[in-house]
C-alpha cells in the first residue's frame, strides 16, 4: 500500500474521532447557557444546579475535542503539504479568523465561567457561558467556509499551479455554507437533546433528582423535537443543491447507474459496483424526483453517464465515488434521523399534560397519566440506548460528505493524488497511523469513562457535595415548570 492510502486512512480516522466530539459541543454549550439564564431569570437553584451539572459533562467533551481537532491542522502540513500549497492561501483567512476570533473566544470565556462562579455577579457569569456557546458555534462557521470550498470553489483564480484568493466576499457568501453549516449546527443541537434526554431518563427511572432531571428531560425535548425536524429539512434542501453542484454525490448515494427521468428512490439495493448494476432493488416510484425537484418528474442523472463526461471534461480517470459505502452511510444517517424524530414526539407526547394543558380537545384525545413516567417502562429505557443514535448519525453524514467528493480534494481542481506530501513514505505513515489507533483509542475509553462517571454521579450542590439520591415522587413537580 502506497503512502496515499495511508494518509487518507489517517486523516479520516482523525476527523471521525474529532466529529464525536464537535456536534455535543455545539449543542451542550447552548442548553448549558440557556439553563443558566433560568436561573438568573427565575432565581431557582435548581437551574444553577442543572447548569454545573451539564456544564462538567460539557467540559469533558470540549477538552477531547481539542485535542483531535489540533492533530487535524497538523496532518495538513505533515502529510498533505502538497494539498496546503494549493490550497493555502483560501484556507489561511477563514481558519485565522477561527483561531483567532471563534476560538480565542470561546476557551477564554470558558475559563471565565469554570472559575467565575462565585468571583462574577450572576448576569456577568451567564453572559461567559452564552460567550462560549456563541464562539463554538462561529467557530464551526469559519471551519465550514474552508470546508465548503473544497465542495463548490468560489472566489479564486488559479496562480502559478495554486488556488489564489480573488474576492473573500464570495468566499464566506459561499452557497454551499447556508446548508452545510445550518444542517451541522442542527445536527450539533440534536445531539445535545438526546444527550440530555437519555441521561436524564436514566435518573428518572431511579428516581433520582426528579425534580431537576424532569426539568432537563422537558427541555431537551422541545429542544430536540425542533432541533431534528429542522435537520430533516435542512438535509432535504442540501439534497436539492447538491444535484445541482454535486451530481455524482446524488447518483452515488442511489446508487444510480443509469440516468432516470422521472427517478425512483432506492429503499434498498444488492449492488454490483464491479459491473455498475445492482442485481437486486426495492424502489419507490418518482419519488427521487420530488425529493429533488419537488415534483413528480425530472431527470436524475447516472454515474455512467456522468463518469464519461468527467471524462471529456478532466482526462481520463475514475469519477465514481466509493457506491456501496454512500448509498449505506446515507440510509444509516437517514434510518438514525428518523428514528430520533419519533423518540422526540414520543417525548413530547410524555409531557402532553403541560404542553396541551390549554387544549382540552387534545388531552382527551391523549388520555393523561397521573405520572406518565412510571408507566411504559420498557420504551423509557430505549432514551439511554438512544444517545448512540445521533452519533452514527453525524458519523455518517460527514463520511457521506467527504467521500462523495471523491476523487477531488477540491471539487474540479485538484485530485486526492495530488494533495499528499512527496516526502512522507508509506512506512512513516503506518507507524504513525498504528500510534493514532492506540492513543485516540484509549483517550476516547477515558473520554467515555468520565463522561458516564460523572453523569451516573449527578449534580452537585453549590458547596461540592454529590446530592444523594431522592425520591421525590410524592411532590410530582410540573414537567413544564420553568
């Protein structure tokens, strides 16, 4: 194996151990901000509580995903420097302002709020927590103007063999970025929710801390249910710009081999990649072609018809991306998204009491429990199992994203094979990428291991004692108390 399978291999195992950490970032930053505000609204203590308790978990997350995310700029200039050369110049304002601005902001502000609690009044404390939600998620936005460009190149001339910057403007007015940013913030938010929502069924279903972890549960929620709706839609209209930017993606992920007017969805294929066809397909009539069009017909093209015009276009080569991991990363993401869309109505329809009070038609519609969580036990322990489930989610979509570009770093410009450094030899890489395995491996085991310490430990009083499991069911606190 040559020093470019290693590369990708290496470079792809650190994003995929970088993005388990970013989406929970993203989201946990703004829930923990918005706890904190209750409680400097509303004056109740168990808002603050709420807040330190999900902010320790934040913590823990945020620290890993720093660690990955810093090996990853490294890898640029070590392995790809062929890839910085080219590139550089595009790359360099949008990742500077991320350093520089987004993040600067936000681990400053963090360290603010972690020893601020009793030096700053309660308004200046929330104000440094919703300054660290702000900056991780700004943060993503600069990360995305870079990564979007690699997707649809906009605002360059081509210098002496490198992509030069010509108007910064179209650069971060990129049309690619006001889907992809929008479908990663939400998808950072939905991971947040069901975080919160199966941790704290966990303690629910032990009675422990109900009247804080009832609290936590209605929010995340509302949270989530919002949160994953607008993921689905968003993602739906990333798929109708994609065929137009992006065909092969659309094909691959079908597994499209011949082009079809009107298209039909493939729910499920035996695929053939070595002959381009697959052997066996349930499919929905037409209906890939109002996904994309938003109506009943119109032509989806295929990968053999788009292969031989790349091939006109750019020289001969292979244009078709990996078929068979696209089109089951893309139903794994869809499959994990729709399952969450129905845990989060079902959520919902556990506080229907609270979010329905004013609709008596609705409520006798949905008969209401006295204490609808001791009911249906069995579905309330699927909400702890259910934090895996934005994970593969998010897994799969960023494997879908970059390997659908394939066989372009920089979509028409510039080839994989072209980026790796001329260097580095295979053996190098193997050595390092044995080392990334092991270490990431076993900080991703210390990662897990705290994380689920400290969240089976629960919230802690304001003088640092762990509050002791209570029952409190005999005072049944409202759901939608806030």
């Amino acid at each position: 194996m040559d020093a470019l399978i290693f590369a990708r291999w290496q470079f792809a195992i650190t994003t995929v151990y970088h993005f388990f950490f970013v989406p929970l970032t993203l989201g946990l930053s703004v829930m923990v901000a918005i706890m904190e505000t209750l409680y400097v609204s509303r004056k109740q203590e168990v808002y603050k509580r709420m807040a330190k308790f999900w902010g320790k978990l934040f913590l823990i997350n945020f620290a890993m995903g720093v660690v990955t995310g810093i090996v990853q700029e490294f890898q640029f200039g070590m392995n790809w420097s062929e890839y910085s050369r080219f590139v550089g110049d595009i790359f360099g304002a949008p990742l500077a302002i991320e350093a520089l601005l987004a993040f600067f902001l936000e681990s400053t502000f963090l360290g603010v709020w972690i020893f601020g609690w009793e030096k700053l009044s309660p308004r200046m404390h929330a104000a440094a927590i919703w300054l660290v939600a702000i900056g991780s998620n700004v943060s993503a936005f600069w990360i995305l103007i870079a990564n979007s460009f690699m997707h649809h190149p906009v605002g360059y001339i081509i210098k002496n063999g490198r992509a030069e910057m010509a108007n910064f403007f179209q650069l971060i007015s990129n049309p690619h970025i006001f889907t992809q940013y929008p479908h990663t913030m939400l998808a950072g938010f939905t991971t947040a929710s069901f975080f919160v929502l199966g941790i704290s069924m966990y303690h629910i279903l032990r009675k422990n801390e109900i009247d804080l972890y009832k609290r936590s549960f209605q929010m995340a929620a509302i949270f989530g249910t919002i949160s994953v709706a607008l993921v689905v839609a968003v993602g739906h209209i990333q798929g109708q710009e994609l065929v137009k930017i992006q065909p092969m993606k659309i094909a691959a992920l079908e597994a499209l081999w011949e082009t079809e007017d009107p298209a039909n969805l493939s729910l499920f294929a035996i695929i053939d990649a070595n002959n381009q066809r697959n052997t066996f397909e349930i499919s929905v009539p037409r209906v890939l072609s109002f996904m994309l069009y938003n109506r009943f017909n119109g032509q989806v093209r295929g990968i053999k018809d788009l292969q031989a015009e790349y091939e006109k276009t750019y020289g001969a080569g292979d244009y078709t991306p990996p078929v068979l991991l696209n089109f089951w990363t893309f139903r794994t993401m869809v499959g994990a998204g729709f399952l969450m869309v129905l845990l989060a109505l079902y959520a919902l329809f556990l506080l229907r009491a609270e979010l329905f009070k004013s609709w008596p038609l609705v409520i006798k519609l949905l008969p209401v429990k006295t204490n609808p969580f001791e009911h249906w036990t069995l579905l309330l322990k699927l909400f702890p199992f259910a934090i895996v489930l934005p994970y593969i989610a998010n897994t799969c979509g960023w494997l879908l994203t970059e390997t659908g570009r394939f066989p372009w770093m920089v979509y028409g410009l510039f080839r994989i094979e072209e980026g790796v450094s001329p260097v580095v030899t295979s053996s190098m890489l193997r050595i390092t990428l044995i080392g990334y395995i092991l270490v990431y491996g076993f900080l991703i085991l210390v990662t897990v291991y705290l994380l689920s310490k400290y969240a089976k430990a629960g919230p802690i009083t304001v003088e640092g004692e762990v509050q002791p499991s209570q029952n409190n069911g005999d005072q049944k606190p409202s759901l939608l108390n806030m």
